[in-house]
C-alpha cells in the first residue's frame, strides 16, 4: 500500500483466466525478459485443483511508458495466445479519471473529496453530478466541476442521456456516493466503466430501501456498509469491501444512521483505493481483493 | 457485571410495561421502604414520549429469602395494580438450570461447559441431550447426565414427548448449541421456559441452512453469528447478541466455518450469561440488553 | 443517545461522591417533589461494597429554565448537605461552547466542524486557534472565526497568555485537535475548563512523540488512538475513548498514518460527543462514560 | 488457509534475504526446471528501494519426498550460492511437533489442545509440561503425556535441565500457554527451536506482571492480548498477532481477565496456527505474517 509515491517507471499487470501449471513463473519470465524487477506480487486460486487464477503483479521498468507496447505484445503472445489468460497492463502513475454522482447526502461525498486533496486516494475526480444542486457549492470549493442533472419519473431517460454525454470517454470510474437513483442497465452498459456503489447495510441483510429503519425493527445488534460493483440486479453486485458498527436498544433510528454513515464513508473510500490501485478483480458475483 | 460474587441477598427486580412519568421513584420508594439498598439500575424507554419502559434493578436486603414475598406483594400493589406494570422477582444467588441440546458438532457445547466449570456462567447444567451417541462421553466427564433422543420424520413428535419427559419441571432455560432439529411451536409451547439458539449467520442475512456457503457464493467479506430466542418461526425470534468476523477471498467454505464457529461460541456464551443474570428482556422482536 | 431533539425542558443532573444506601431513591424523590420525570438514568459504583457512587439522570421538567434554581436548592439540602454527595445540574437546551486548537494536519478538526454543521455534535464551536495560519481559509468556511497564535520556545508564555485572553469567560471546553505544543499546566490551572486531547496512539502504548513510527519498528498489529482529558503530565490523563485498526508488515509508516488518522477522527468525535453530552465523569485517573 | 487437506506432495518453500531484482523469476525458474507447480505465491519487500525480501511459496511436486533433496540442491546453487539468500524447504505433510508449557491457568491449553483434536491446527502435540500438578488428568484425556517439573528458585537451573531434557530432539515448537515462570537465555539457546508466548496485554502496553490490574487502574476501553516469539528480554520478542476487546468503567479486574481469556486463546491459537504453516517470518524485532 505504500506504491503512491514511488510509481514513475512502475506498472501493474493484471492477469486472469484457468488456473494451469506454470502461470507465475510464466509471468516471472516475460517480466524479466524486458528488464522489469518484480516489486509485488499477489495471486490466489479459486481452486488449487484446478479453478479460475488470478495474479497482481507491479513491476519497476525503467522508460516503462516507451516500452509498453512491446511489453504488452510479448505479454499477449506468451500468456493471451499460448495459455488462453486475459491480462491488463496499467502504467501506475496514471490515474484514474473518477466521476461521483450523488443526491443530497453529503457524507460519503466530502469524505472522498477531503481524502482526494490530502493524496489518500490516488485518483483524479472529474466531475460530481447530482440530482440535486444543494451541493454545488460545497464540490466548487476543491475546485471541482459539479452539474445538476435533475432526475424524476418523467424524464429518466433523458437525464441518463445527459448524464452519459457529462460521462462518456471522460472517465474511468462512477461512484454512487449516496446517489438516490436506480441507474439502468442501458446506461451501465453504454458508460462502459466499472460503477461503485455504497448502500447503507451489511448486505445480503436489508436489501433496498429503508435499511436502518429495517435493522432497528428486526433488533440487530450491529449495523453496517456495503461497497459493491453495480450491475443490472439491484444490490446483488460483486461486493468490494463490507464493515460494522455495534448498536443496541438504546440507539433511534437515527443514531443507527449516524453510525452507519460513519462506516459508510471508511467502507466506500476503502473500496474506491483498492480499485483505482488496481487491487480489485471481479470474479463472477464475488471479488478477489489483493 | 460484577455481581456472582456478592450474590448472598441480592435480587433482581425487572419491570416493564407503559412509559408513564414516576416508575423509576416509585420502584425506588418500594424498595427503600422495605429496607432494600439499590446496587445497579438500567433502565430505558423504546421512546421518552411514551414508549415501553424497561428497569432492572440489583439490590441488597439482608435476609432477603424471607422477605421475599413481602416485597413481591409491596411490588404487586403498587406497580402492579397502581400503574399497570409487570415485574419478575429474583434471587440472585438462584442460579437458573439449564438443559442443552446438541447434534454432533461440539464446539459450542464443550465452551459452555467448560466456562461453566471455570465459573464463568452463572447457571447449573441440568442435562445434555442430543439426537446422536457422539458426544455422551465428553459431556459425562463434566459429570453432567447425558440423554440420547434419536429424532427421525417418522418419530419427530414421540422424540418432542420424549425430550418434554426430561425437560418439564427440572429446567429454566433450554440452549440449542448447534442443534440440527427444527423445533415445534407445541414444543415450545408445551415447555414454556425461554429457548436460546445460535445461528451460524449474521441475522437476517443467510436465513435457513448452509450459511457459511452461501456467504463464500455471495463474496462477503464478513462472516458472523446470532443468538436469538427461539419462536416458531424460523430464525426469527428476537435477538440477543450477534458478531462477526473478517474473512476473504483466500477462504475456503471450510475455513470460514472454522472462523464462524469461534464467533458462534463467543456469542452464545455472551447470550446464555446475560440471560442468567436477567439482563435480556424481551420486546415484541427485538430485546433490550443491560 | 436520541436526547438531542427533546432538549426542551430536559435537564441532566450529575450526581458523584461516597457510595451509601438509598442515593439512587433520594434522587428520584427530590425530581419527583418538583414534578420532574426521569427520562433516563444511569448509575455505577466503583465498588458494591462501599466505593465511589456517579449517577446521570435524564429528566424532563416543564419551565424547566425559570424552575432551575429551586431545583438546585433542593437538591443542595438533601444530597449536597445531608449525604455529602457532589451535583451537578444542566439544562440540556444549553449547548457547550467549544474552542478547538489545532496545528497543520487538518482530519480532527475538519470532521469536527463537518460533524457540528451536519448536527451530530451538540455544541457551538466557539473559534479555532492556531500556531500556523494554514488552515484559517478553511475554518472561516465554516462561519467559524479563526485565530493565529503563533508559539515558539521564546515565546510560549507570552503566546498562552493571548490564548488565554481569547478563551477565559467565552468556552465550556477546549479541544486539541492535533495541537503539536504542549500546554502548561499554569494555562490548565488559569484556563479552568476541561480540556480533551487525541493521541495517535493506543496509550499507555507508544506514549510521546512520534507513535506510528514506533509502532511500525515495534511490528505491533494492531494501531490505535486516545482521547484522553489533560492533565499537566503528558499523556497520562484520564482516558475518555479508545479504539484501534489492524495493520500488517506491508504497511508503512504512512500507511499507518493513514489508518491511524481514520480511528483518531472517529474516536475524538466520540470523546467530544459525549462530554458535550455530559456522559463522561472523571473518577480520579479513569472516566465513568455512560 | 486450506491448505491442510491438500497436503501430499505439496512443499513450502520461504526464501528470504536482501532483496535485488529477479528473486521472484529465479524462484519460480528453479521450481518449475524441477516439475514443480506453484500453488501460491506471497511476497514482500520491507522497502520497494532495496530492503529485505521475503516470499512463502506453496507448490505441488509429484513424489516430492525423493526428490526434495535434488530440488534443495539447486535452491541452494541458484538462490544461496548466486544471489545470498536464506530458504527453508519444508514438506506440508510433516506436521511440527510442538511442546506446550502451563501453569495453572487451562484456557489457552485447552483451546489449543480441542482445536487440535478438531484438526484445526497442523501440529502434533508431544507433550504438555507444567511447573504444577493440577492439569495433568485433563492432558492426558486428550491421550497425550503430561510431565510435571516443578520449579522454584533453588531449583531453577535443575528444572530448566529436566525440561530440556524431555524437549530436545522431541520438539519443532515450544509454546508458553500461560506459563508463568521465566525461561532463561540459557535455556533458549539450548533448546535451538523457536519459542512462542501469549502475554495478557496489548503489548507493548502493560508489560510485565498483572495487566488487567494495571489496565484497571489506567483506564483504558480495551484490553488485549499478544503472541510473540520468545526473545531473552522478556515481553520484547517479535509480535506474531494481537487483538483487543471493548471494556467499561462497569467490569472489575475480575471481568477484564475474563474476556481478556478469549482474546488470549484467539490470539494464541491464531499465532500456532500460521507458525505451523509456515506463514510467520522474523525480521529482526518484527514478523512478517503472510
């Protein structure tokens, strides 16, 4: 976790497919073969017998951004063609571009605001959309463009289209920072970028609306967050990251929520790092986290 | 929590009913008259506007088991009929009996025993039963009888009279540590002291059976347990205490069970001692826990 | 912990000294002769067997502004005077005023003022004094006024006689929030109001300066930080809240600043929360918090 | 962590020393020349900029028992002689023979002594030995030999004897299950196999004798537990895990050493757990856990 500050000439590859004999030490040779030194490396099986692989590499190669493309074709010879894996190779000191929608909560917001400017998240924020514009003032003082897209029965479709020209080749990542709005599979299929969601429980509990209302009726004794992909089913995405508060008879439904927000925020930026540094592979409904 | 040790005339006055302004004096008033020294006093309110109102109190009055029955009769004229309460009495030094029901898998089981040896549970073990031989040897080194009680679909409601034979009378309390039989609502109605449970999932997520596969199906990144009052329905009842773990992707099925089955033991431990000491009580399906 | 919104006519009564027989009863009567209703009430000892007594009781009291003083009165003779018993009596509706020093690193503070505007926090935040102006932009965001104060070795006592100047008759208490100076014990003494610190640390662990770094060269698993009141030795005052964050070998010292900064927000938020709420109580060189 | 049921054939191989480029790539060459499949793969660099450097390495080779010294050979010809590192070549299948040394106190012992018979801990326990006769029936239920070597101060030297004695040649692994003599340098060196100790506190809070009392006293809102390795200066050895527990101003001495005993057998199973497999790494006063 200490890569931020020494990623000039450092890269990432990521690789993934069937688990095989001879995986690692392949990736070993081709990394080595053009010179890179192996600073990291992360990998897990699904199933030493014989399931689904995964690897994160970060690699030092000096004059990286020249070399990458010859990097990248010996890589898609020796691991894509010869043993059928997928890979992604990504230069560390670019960031990614992240765009945050959000509604009137401010919490989940501001925290990765605050964290962005003090050099806790390595990623560079676009853009904030809401379909509210309380917050525009709040957004314009990190010196951040933030556009109101107002969003009501009528003119969804509308307004995801105008969302998708806001978003479309200007970003790498949307973050539903406590964003009110089911988004559609039509818009996340046509954003093409990985969307973070963060709902207000310890899911698979209190799925949909009104969780805190829901955990205070069912007498939880602690409440939680989730981070998860987004995709078509709502709440059903791969989680990222998860974590929990102790509550008890004494709290209102409200104190839930205040605690609650106070693990939303660590969850959602926890998730948020991991995956601007590339630490996140999605694997079917579930997630790998190096 | 300190109270097993001081316990010679202590008693334990839990009230509850309607919030209405002076219970906390008058419950004071009562016991100053006859004599009684508060120790400890919880109290809570489900709403300062007139919710449910919950009290438990520890206090001293020397010769307490002679005087007992005055001060019930004090407690029923008037918090009883005055203002509507009810209340429970109790002995401190009265430890409550406790049957245990079990299948084959004995971590739970063998951590209330054996903190029940090291004094750590405020109760007496009555009796061991479970619906497989396994575990007789084990438990009888406690020097605790064991009783084997086959239960089948086809004998299901012969085993419940059978088990109902052993229980009625000798019990306070049945614990089901593990115990893999679903439990009828004419048992529990016929046996009519509390039933504690613990459920190898953080409640309500993972309702039912195989809970440990569905979370690593799922991708949660925490696993935990509950312990509940049994009701008929299924893995509904109030609950009593919860807690969780980290887990990831690293994990096996079988590695979580072995991290679950840790939680699971420390919090049925936690459930069994509060309620020996009085400290659940239970409110619609929720409890409040002193 | 719902107490914020039904402030109205509520009070909160401290009570602390030798425990006896029936202190809790004499409380109840004397709210009970004024027409008080207790909300809440809490109660400890540090020992059932003649310790030091503290109670907090929540009460609701109509006019409770105009009816304060004969309160007072009566709770003068018959707890002050008859049973030697210290009180403290507060309007709920009376927000603290609070003062906040700070140096560079900004996370304590802003959550706090982020906390206050959102209002999670039942104070005023009176002004924020600074040995650097850095962070005056930022606070004065906030409507907040913000004061520089620089402090060297020279100067230090010239530079606590104009803070001093700033606080004496405008503030209930003082907050370090990451104030790298240490405050004399003349400037305690003159000040007279409590002051709260955080510690990045777990204390009595890695006591000092420079805490994370130790515990990275000490291999500790676990970090952690301390709210704790001043006292005039450093870093031994009594502890108000305390929580920790696993770390690992591949985190370094920056990593740990990092994580330790997310526990220390939360953790003087909770300090301060409740003092404002008068739940905490001193108890020589530990805190009762209720 | 599921290692344990895929056992045969399956080496570890832990490699550590002063880290350069290509470590990663000889390691994986030199496996896979011998037939070797990596099953996974953790490595870490204490400074990306040349610090030390280890890896743990699980791998599959058919009929790895005869081949174990050839694979050796080139290990040491490629990674020992070439690049100067340290590796250890370790059979999954050879379980650690491990001693265990008590007191009075049964919690630890017991937990490891159940989790082993529930194969939860790769090790075979030798024997159990105690300064006091007290645990020896409950040992050797566990068919397992208990020897009883009391000590005192005159007799200190004789009994460090007697127990190196039972020990040398028999053990892989010595663990202080709260044992509470202090074992000498001498003994240490003599003994020449690694040491592991649970101490009642956070270290390194609360070092030395009677931490719950001192915790007591300071006020602290956790206690906690830690395992390290056996060093000369007592309570310094490197930490291998922690952890902690909640506490309030309303638990005695008494209920802090209750829960504190929770935290002590997790933590102590936790650490023999990942020594047995390999997964702990000393790096001077600290541990690599992988």
């Amino acid at each position: 976790m200490t890569e931020q500050n020494h990623n000039q000439d450092c890269g990432r590859l990521i690789v993934r497919g069937e688990d095989r004999p001879g995986i690692v030490a392949n990736v070993s040779d081709v990394l080595t073969e053009h010179g890179a030194n192996i600073v990291s490396l992360d990998q897990s099986s699904s199933d030493p017998a014989g399931g689904r692989f995964f690897q994160r590499t970060v690699f030092h190669l000096p004059e990286l951004s020249v070399r990458l493309d010859e990097l990248s074709e010996s890589l898609e010879a020796k691991l894509g063609e010869r043993l059928g894996l997928e890979f992604q190779l990504v230069e560390a000191k670019r960031q990614k571009r992240v765009a945050i929608f959000v509604s009137r909560v401010d919490h989940c917001l501001l925290d990765l605001l605050w964290r962005q400017r003090r050099g806790e998240l390595p990623m560079t924020v676009s853009m904030v959309v809401s379909n509210h514009p309380d917050l525009g003032d709040e957004v314009r003082q990190f010196d951040i463009p933030f556009f109101h897209v107002p969003v009501d029965k009528e003119n969804k479709a509308a307004a995801e289209k105008e969302q998708l020209n806001l978003l479309k080749g200007n970003v790498d990542l949307l973050v539903l920072a406590r964003y009110m709005q089911i988004v559609s599979g039509d818009f996340l299929d046509e954003l093409g970028v990985p969307v973070i969601n963060i709902h207000h429980s310890f899911l698979p509990a209190f799925m949909g609306a009104g969780p805190y209302q829901r955990a205070k009726d069912r007498g939880v004794k602690l409440v939680g967050a989730t981070a998860h992909y987004v995709t078509e089913d709502l709440d059903e995405g791969p989680i990222i990251e998860q974590d929990v508060i102790r509550v008890s008879h004494r709290e209102s439904v409200r104190d839930l929520q205040r605690k609650g927000a106070d693990v939303e925020r660590l969850v959602l930026s926890r998730a948020v790092s991991w995956h601007c540094d590339d630490r996140v592979i999605r694997d079917g409904s579930t997630t790998v986290v190096f």
